[in-house]
C-alpha cells in the first residue's frame, strides 16, 4: 500500500512538471506568434513605402492595428498562464513545512513570482514569461527535495519495522511527520508501529500457551496475531491446525458425554450431544450410532411410561384412557399378561356403559315389560364389573330404581253406572259396576265402555308411577 501511495505522488510530481511545460510552451508559441507578426508588419511597412504617399497613412494605421491585436492577445496568454500557475503552485507556495523544508528556494519562488506580476502590470509580457518560468522551476526544485527527504524517511522508517526495531522506525516516521504531516503513508505504517508491542505481547502468551497445552488459549492468541499482523500467513496456518485440533477434542468430548448420558437415560443431555456433534460435522457414522441408541432408549422409556400410565388410569377408573394406553403399549410390548387383563376389563366396562347407557337416556321406555327385562339382563351382567367402575355402579342403582318405579301397581278407581261393560284392553273385562279400585302398573291404557242400544266410549288411561291418580268415569249415556 505504502508503494501504491509513493508511485501515486511521483505520478502527480510528474504531471505537474508537464503541465508547467505545456504552459511553458504555450506561452512561447504565442510570443513566435508576436514576433512573425511583427515581422509581417514590418515588411508589409517597407512594401508600402514606394507606394505614392496617398496610401502611406492607410498602411501606418492597418500595422498599429495588427501590432495592438497581437499585444492583446499575448497579454491575454500571460493572464491564462499566471491563473494556471496559481492554480497549480499557490498551496505549494503557503505550504509551511515545505518553506521550512527548502526556505531560499520558496523565497526565490516568491520573488520571482512577483517581479513576474510587476512586469505583466507594465506589459512586459517576455519578462513576465520569463519571470513566471523561473518561479515554477524553484517550486519544482523546493518539491522534488522536499519529496525525497520525506520518501528517504518513510523508507529508513520501514526499514527499521521490517528489522523490528519499533523505537528507531518511530524517531524516522516523526521526522517524516515533520517534513509533511499529510503524507497518507504516515497513519498505516504508525498504526504498525503501535501494534508492535502488542503483536509481542501475543507472542509471548502464544509461546506460555503451548508450553501449558492451552489450545483454547492458543487459538484466542493466533487469532488476534492473524488480525494485527501485516503479513499473517504464518499464524493463519498455526490457527487452523489449532482450531482443527479442537474440534477434534470436542467431538471425543460431545460423543463420551452422549454415552454417559444414555447409559444415565438422560435423553435430554443425549440429544443435547448430539447437535453438538451435527454442528462440528464429525462423522455420520458415530451420530447415526448414537441417534440409533437414543432411539431405543426413548421406545423403552415410553414403552414404561404408556405402561404407567395405564395403570394410573385404571386406578382412577378413567376407563377410556386405559383402552387407549394400554392398546399403546401392546403395540410396542406385547405379552404382557397384566396389561392385557386391563384392556379387557375396560372394553368390558366400556361396553357395559355403552349398553346401560340406552335405557338411561330414556327411562320412560321401562313401562313396556319386554324392555324393563332387557334392561334387568343388562343390569345382571354389569354387576360383575360394578366394583371396578364407580360410573357404572351409579347406573346400575339410577336402572335398577326406574325399574322399580315402573314394576310397581299403582291404585286406580274407576266409576260406572252399573249398566255399562268396561273392559280394560290388554287386562281384563271388569264388567258393569258403579265404582271399583285395580291395581295397575305405570303406563298407558285404553279403557272402553259399551251398553246396548247405546253408543260406545273410550278413554285413554294414563297411570303415573309417582301414584295418586284421580278417578275416571267409563259410562254409555247417549242412545243410539
């Protein structure tokens, strides 16, 4: 970089000495200019003397013209040419640490310079170019010392950090900054300067780390020499054996911990290892072992857990959790005699339940006595499972009373007028009667009335089981 930046400054030294002898030259092309028109003037003066003096005063008045036109455009070139100096060499000229640097050539400069603005002003325009010429060479004399003095610096400063001799490149680059504070090589090479005792100091711990066997601290250390260091080959090469030694080191780690925690089932801490091993990319073949082994071990420990489960449902009689648990566990472990017995007896639960459940729903249909000794089998063959079943127990007592309720006569008084058969259908023929009391179970009936010559009547007997039923008149009054 430092020679990138000391070629770039001799390329702009270079270009300015050639702009200076452009204008240099441009300035001479306009006084030939002059000088030829001068000369054409002339001639053209002594051609027209053995003219007849009428055209003489003609020909004095076109040379005056031609002569100030020419002035003109000349003083006009000096004027471009003073511009471009100023332009091109002012800052050089105010530069303080080149005028302490090379004080008798800027002073020259100075001088030379004015007196070329004083001979302009009097349009002395040859002396003026000359003046001018004389400056631009002092200030390109003043640069060029100037410049090798600080290159010189920079170069015996380098020098001295290549050698590591830190101190004696500082005293060089400090006469450098001396010469001319703004040369851009000047903050790189004290930035290399400065991390010298630094890159010691990392060495120094580098050396202690491989003596104690600290690659951790080996890497921390390289790491920081391959930043700071100008050329890092060296401790780059160094750091990746270090970094590859300890990848190493951490899968041995990740995989002995791994096994530790199967053998612990610490499924958490096995799997933990696991990604770890992923993220360091050891071989597939040692994560695919121990993702093989903690597979089984969380298979078994389900396989216990399903099986625990279960039995914890059962003892909460949670009938439909254990159908389901433990059809789990046959799945992975069947065999088992225990778990097997509990699957029946909650499909039998869950079937008594299912079956109970019909008649619970709608008690009412218990009046029919086909229905009431459907439910009465039901109920027999849960019984056996009542013990193991709170719910189903609790059924059974809700039947077995609607069954009670609805096998029970209740009292009914019927009122006649004697004249009148009554026949209860599907009961019995009462006859005629003025007022009789039967016993009747819970349900629906249809009484009906007849008596000769008379129209015949029906009723619809609803008989409750809550008892109390009022009583009802069957009587044939309206003749036919």
């Amino acid at each position: 970089m430092s020679e990138q930046k000391t070629a770039s400054l001799d390329e702009q030294l270079k270009q300015q000495q050639a702009n200076q002898g452009a204008r240099v030259n441009h300035v001479a092309i306009v006084v030939s200019v002059l000088v030829v028109v001068l000369l054409i003037a002339m001639a053209f003066l002594f051609s027209v003397s053995n003219e007849p003096d009428v055209t003489k005063d003609d020909s004095v008045a076109t040379v005056a013209d031609l002569t100030a036109k020419a002035s003109e455009q000349t003083r006009q070139h000096i004027q471009e040419a003073i511009l471009a100096f100023e332009e091109d060499y002012q800052g050089l000229l105010n530069n303080q640490q080149l005028s302490s640097f090379a004080p008798r050539l800027i002073q020259q400069a100075k001088f030379t310079y004015d007196s070329s603005l004083q001979a302009f002003a009097q349009s002395d325009f040859a002396t003026a170019q000359q003046q001018l010429e004389s400056s631009a060479q002092f200030i390109d004399e003043a640069q060029s010392q100037w410049r090798k003095a600080v290159d010189s610096w920079y170069m015996q400063a380098l020098d001295s950090m290549t050698q590591q001799r830190p101190k004696e490149a500082q005293l060089y680059l400090d006469r450098m900054r001396s010469l001319d504070e703004q040369d851009r090589r000047i903050d790189a090479l004290q930035q290399r300067i400065d991390q010298f005792d630094s890159q010691r100091t990392l060495l120094k711990e580098y050396e202690t780390a491989v003596i104690e066997r600290n690659l951790e601290k080996q890497i921390t250390t390289l790491s920081q020499l391959v930043v700071l260091t100008p050329e890092p080959q060296e401790y780059q090469s160094k750091l990746s054996a270090a970094e590859a030694l300890m990848r190493e080191r951490k899968i041995s780690q990740a995989v002995e911990l791994g096994q530790q925690a199967l053998q612990q089932q610490n499924l958490a801490q096995a799997q933990s290892s696991i990604n770890t091993l992923m993220q360091l990319q050891a071989a597939p073949e040692t994560i695919k072992l121990l993702q093989q082994q903690l597979a089984k071990q969380q298979r078994q420990l389900s396989t216990e857990r399903t099986r625990a489960l279960a039995l914890a449902a059962s003892e909460q009689q949670q009938w439909q959790q254990v159908l389901t648990l433990t059809q789990q566990y046959l799945d992975s472990a069947p065999g088992d005699t225990a778990i097997t017995q509990l699957q029946q007896r909650a499909k039998a639960i869950l079937s008594a339940q299912n079956s109970l459940a019909v008649y619970q729903a709608r008690p009412e249909r218990m009046i029919d006595s086909g229905i009431r000794t459907q439910a009465q089998n039901a109920i027999m063959s849960a019984k056996v499972l009542e013990p193991h079943s709170h719910a189903l127990a609790t059924t059974i007592k809700d039947l077995e009373v609607y069954i009670e309720r609805y096998s029970t006569p209740v009292s009914v008084t019927l009122l006649s007028d004697e004249n009148t058969q009554v026949h209860i259908y599907g009961v019995e023929k009462l006859g005629p009667f003025a007022k009789k009391q039967i016993q009747l179970l819970p349900g629906t009936y249809t009484v009906e009335g007849r008596r000769t010559g008379y129209v015949s009547v029906k009723h619809t007997l609803e008989v409750s089981a809550q008892g109390a039923m009022p009583p009802l008149t069957i009587a044939c009054t309206q003749r036919i």
